[in-house]
C-alpha cells in the first residue's frame, strides 16, 4: 500500500483521538473532532517520517491554542510564555502525534525532527492522499494535516 493510500484509509475519529489522547495527556486539553478552521495559523510545525513510505505530519493552530497547549505542558500562566518557549512545546507535542500516527500507519521508520514551518507551507502539501483534520477544544482550533512524502 502507498503512503497516500495509507495516509488516505486513516479514520478521521481515530486520528482525532490520537491527537486529543497527546494532548489530554501532557496539556490538560482535550479535543473534539470539528470543521478545519478558517482562522489563520499562528504557528505551524511538520515532521518528516522518512523511508520507503515517507510521511510528513504537520500541527497548526491559532495564538490562544497553542498558548493554552504550553501553559498546560509546562504549567505557566499562557501571558508568561514568549514564542521561542512556545514553538518548543509545540515541536514537542508533533513529536509526540507523530509518533502515534507512524503507529496508526505501521510504520517501521525513524521520526525526523519537528521544524517550526509558515503556516502558508502547509497548504502546499494540501494535495491527493493528504489528510486535513479539524480539530477544537471550545475556542481553542488545533489542524493536524498528515501528507504523503517528504
């Protein structure tokens, strides 16, 4: 089976699980599946999961969710993070969805490192096989985007 058909036979419940057990876990936040948000990325990051099948899994989301995210992983006030802090817990919170997702894919490839990307790169990877999952916690919108190749 190909990365994209792969990629595409993911359930959406299940990923949407995936991320909310990542998050829940080590932020306090659990998610709901709900419409991709038309609210413009604040902050994006994408990890390559590379070999014979590659797979590239990206995190976006607005301001306050990833503010929340961090304050709740690192137990600070969201008005005491500035953004070097908060693009660290966001890249260690891909790491952490990534890895689950190689799980969900049965994947026997090693993890890249998660990289902090413009929000606008993203939708190129938009394409054929590429999965877009909506996710919120109330006011809080979080996308996962999970793409095929590198």
């Amino acid at each position: 089976m190909s990365a994209g058909s792969a990629v595409a036979a993911l359930d959406e419940n299940r990923l949407g699980a995936l991320v909310s057990d990542v998050t829940t876990s080590i932020c306090g936040i659990k998610f709901s599946l709900s419409t991709p948000s038309e609210a413009e990325a604040w902050i994006a990051a994408s990890l390559p999961i590379k070999g014979g099948s590659p797979v590239t899994v990206s995190l976006s989301s607005d301001e306050s969710c990833s503010r929340a995210m961090a304050a709740g992983m690192l137990q600070m006030s969201p008005a005491d993070l500035d953004r070097p802090l908060i693009e660290d817990t966001f890249r260690e919170i891909l790491n952490m969805v990534a890895g689950q997702v190689k799980t969900a894919l049965s994947l026997d490839q090693a993890l890249g490192l998660p990289i902090i990307v413009a929000p606008a790169e993203l939708q190129k990877k938009l394409g054929q096989g590429s999965r877009c999952i909506g996710l919120a916690s109330g006011p809080l919108a979080l996308m996962l985007l999970i793409a095929p190749g590198p």
